[in-house]
C-alpha cells in the first residue's frame, strides 16, 4: 500500500508540475501581447507554440528528474524546496531555449521578453502547485495513507526526542511502530519496545519495516555498523542521528603543520562579512517591523492598561551574546508583581499568573513584539537562540554539555528550535541541540527560511505560553 501510494503521489506531482509549466507558458503568451500591444496575428496563435510547449515541458520535467525533485524528502522545508525549484527552472530554461533553437526551424518568435516572462511565472506557479500538493499529501498521510512504518533503534534520551518529533509532525507520513534497545530490559516508553539489536533483521521482516532510524549518537562505530549492515541487508532505509562529534564537524578543512595534515574544525562565530550581513539584515528587519507594527503595539499597549493595573511593558534581565545580560522588552501578560512572592520560576501552560488578555497576547506572540526595539539596539538578532534569565542559565550549564555554546550568537526573536515547535514549556536540553545545529550551520539562507517559517506558524503553534 506504502509503496503504490508513493507511486500516485510522485505521479501527482509531476502531473501538477506540467500542469503549471504549461499555464506558465500560456500566460507568458498572454502576457507578451498585452506588454508589446500586439495581436496573434503578428505573433501567431498559441497553436504555433505547441512544439516550443512541449520541448519546454519535457526538459523541465527531466531537469526535475535529475536534480531529485520527484524524489521523496521528509521534513524539506518550502523554502529549501523553492530554491531547488529556481535552479532547476533556470537551467532547464536555457536547455529548453537551446532545444527549440536545434530542434525548430523557422519556429514561432519565442523572444526574449516572452523567455523571461515564461520563467518567472514558471518558478511562481510550479511552487504555489508543490505547495498544494503538499498539503494534500500532508492531509493524507496524517490520516495514515501511505505512511512509512518506522523503527527506531535506540531507547535513551535522543530516541524518545525522535520520537517526540515524529509526534508533533503527523504530516511525515512516519508510523512508529515500536523501539529497539541496545540491551535487555530498561524503562517504560510510551509504544512497545520490541526487542534489542541482536534481533533488529528478524524483527525488521517480523514488523514489515519500511525505514529505520538509529538513534544512538553516543555509540561506537564498532557497534553502529552491524546495526547498518543489518538494516540494508533486510533492504529497509536507514538514517543515524549523528554523534556529538559529527555535528560540531560537519565541515572540516586539511590543513597541515610542519608536515602533519590536521582536521580543522569549521570556526562558528560569526566574524567579518558575515556579522556586518547579519547585522544589516537586523536593523532592516527590525526597522521595518517597528514602522509597519506600530499601530498594532499601540492598541496591545492601551488593552493592557485597560485590562488590568501596572504598566503596558514589562522588562527581564535575560543573557545574550558572550553571556552577557541585557533587559529584553515584552509587553506585560502577568499580574504586576506575579514574582514577589515565588521568585523566578518557569512559565507553564495555563500559568495562572498571566492576565486575561496577557493568555491571548500570549498565545499569539503579540507580547514580544517590543523585542523589535532590542534587535534595532543591536542587543537581540532576528534569528538565534532564545534567551532565558541569569537563573535558569546557571543552573542549566551545569546539567547541560555545551549549553553555554549558546550564547556564541545574539539571542533571537525566533530560532531553530522554535519554528520545530520547541518553544515554551519544551525541554531545554531539546532546544539546546537546535540551537547548536542553528550555530554551526548558519547562513542567511537559513536565518530567511525561519522567518519564513516562523511566519506560516504564527497562528497555529500550540506550544506558545
């Protein structure tokens, strides 16, 4: 069932690719006769286009093809996907052009006005057909339909986060059909373990396992390996989460020194360009956030006051870039006072403390929208890890390996972790390990798809306090 599933949906899609790539055209057409004020008896009808229409289409489909387009990728982003489709447009364009002009002799006038039209309206509307295919698939496989069955082999901290994840991501189309341990017995989990890794091949056949994600990042290879090889012998897909060292490593450079090569580390603190490129796109984001929002600020700002005594803004010393502390501005969502008598405490769910309209500004993250005037100020970015009080931060470098790692970046209005819904009452060891992947693998393509991303969630995290 999985497997023709797989089949309709990839058929799907390359059908709806066509789809678009031919109304590309056809507007592109329409749009040339309107732009230079022609008539189709100066250019032809869309009839003499039908050759150029179909070389087009079939170079397109193939570059998708080649460049894995129409082969499946849990978890890619619209953004990722966006990229991949500008590229690919942009090259199968200049093929199909090159095409038209071997193949078609004394053809249509496919000019250059009416190239570009075609392939700008061409990456717009292949990506508003992926998007809909998407949902309909991610509508799909949250009900079960072509689901993977999966298995996750490893029964610690990082299998139960996987896990987790999967949970809060029912759209992956992955059904968790039970866990493996590295050894006979162990705690309760919430779905069955079924065994240990001794046993993974038969347990494999036993389950009807489609894919099988080892979660055991603190193993050796000695013991990842079998577990490997057990997997592509019972044929089934496999993923590693990686270790410790694989994710502060994922770009390395040789170097040498008086003749012995060495392995460098990829240097993560941002220096140069790249801090003078962040720092430019903070101060605009955050300019124009403040221009645009300001009627929206003003009328949270008069509801508070109308709404409960104490004053509209609310400022919390909180821990920035190089662990030093700056006052982070929110509007006020609690009692005044709400911490006289306990202290500082973690908010929670339902936190009884907040106001009647600090539960809906909350909800909607309206209450850190004066965070804009701190990121103008240079004292938050954008995008970067959440900040948390001097109290919290103490106590979880303790605990935590690498915690204070954090805090080689700005603090951020929204963050790796946030946009995969850790944010809240979450785990922080979870979030720790977002924001250390966000660190070591920054870039300002990365920082847009968040904000992307932070924006097509804003109205639906459940996770927001």
């Amino acid at each position: 069932m999985k497997d023709k599933s797989s089949v309709l949906f990839a058929g799907l899609l390359v059908v709806v690719d066509m789809a678009m790539m031919i109304l590309a055209f056809i507007f592109s057409y329409y749009l040339r006769l309107w732009t230079e004020q022609l008539t189709p008896a100066d250019i032809g009808t869309l009839g003499n286009f039908l050759a150029v229409i179909l070389i087009q289409v079939l170079t397109l489909v193939s570059v998708f093809f080649f460049t894995r387009l129409y082969h499946r990728q849990r978890g890619l982003s619209h953004v990722d996907e966006f990229y991949s489709i500008f590229v690919a447009v942009s090259v199968g364009t200049i093929m199909s052009v090159a095409f038209n002009s071997f193949i078609i002799r004394n053809g249509p006038d496919y000019t250059r006005r009416m190239i570009v039209f075609s392939w700008a309206l061409t990456i717009v509307l292949v990506t508003l057909g992926r998007l809909l295919h998407s949902r309909l698939r991610w509508s799909l496989q949250s009900r079960g339909v072509g689901s993977s069955r999966v298995l996750i082999v490893g029964t610690g901290e990082t299998g139960r986060m996987i896990l987790n994840a999967i949970g809060r991501l029912p759209g992956l189309g992955y059904e968790v059909v039970g866990m493996v341990s590295q050894h006979s017995g162990g705690e309760e989990l919430e779905i069955p373990v079924l065994g240990i890794t001794d046993e993974l091949t038969s347990l494999i056949a036993s389950a009807r396992i489609d894919e099988v994600i080892i979660a055991l990042p603190e193993a050796s290879s000695s013991e990842i390996l079998p577990i490997i090889s057990d997997c592509h012998r019972a044929k089934v897909a496999t993923r590693v989460y990686p270790s410790v060292f694989q994710l502060i490593t994922s770009d390395l450079s040789i170097g040498h020194l008086g003749g012995l090569p060495l392995l460098t580390v990829r240097d993560t603190v941002l220096r140069g360009w790249r801090l003078t490129l962040k720092r430019a796109m903070d101060v605009a984001g955050s300019a124009v956030g403040l221009v645009l929002l300001s009627p929206v600020m003003l009328l949270v700002a008069v509801l508070i006051k109308l709404d409960s005594r104490g004053s509209a803004f609310y400022t919390q010393e909180r821990m920035g870039l190089d662990e030093k502390p700056f006052h982070m501005i929110k509007f006020r969502s609690m009692r005044e006072g709400a911490e006289n008598e306990t202290g500082p405490v973690w908010a929670v769910k339902e936190d009884p403390r907040r106001t009647r309209l600090g539960a809906f500004i909350r909800r909607f993250s309206l209450d850190e929208l004066p965070q804009f005037i701190n990121v103008f100020l240079g004292e938050m970015s954008l995008v970067g890890p959440r900040p948390e009080r001097p109290v919290f931060v103490e106590q979880f470098k303790q605990i935590i390996p690498r915690y204070v790692e954090r805090h080689q970046e700005k603090a951020g209005m929204t963050g790796w972790a946030q946009v995969n819904g850790l944010r809240g009452d979450t785990s922080i060891l979870d979030r720790t390990k977002y924001d250390l992947y966000y660190i070591e693998n920054w870039s300002i393509l990365f920082d847009l798809k968040i904000i992307i991303k932070t924006f097509s969630t804003f109205f639906r995290d459940k996770a927001a306090i």
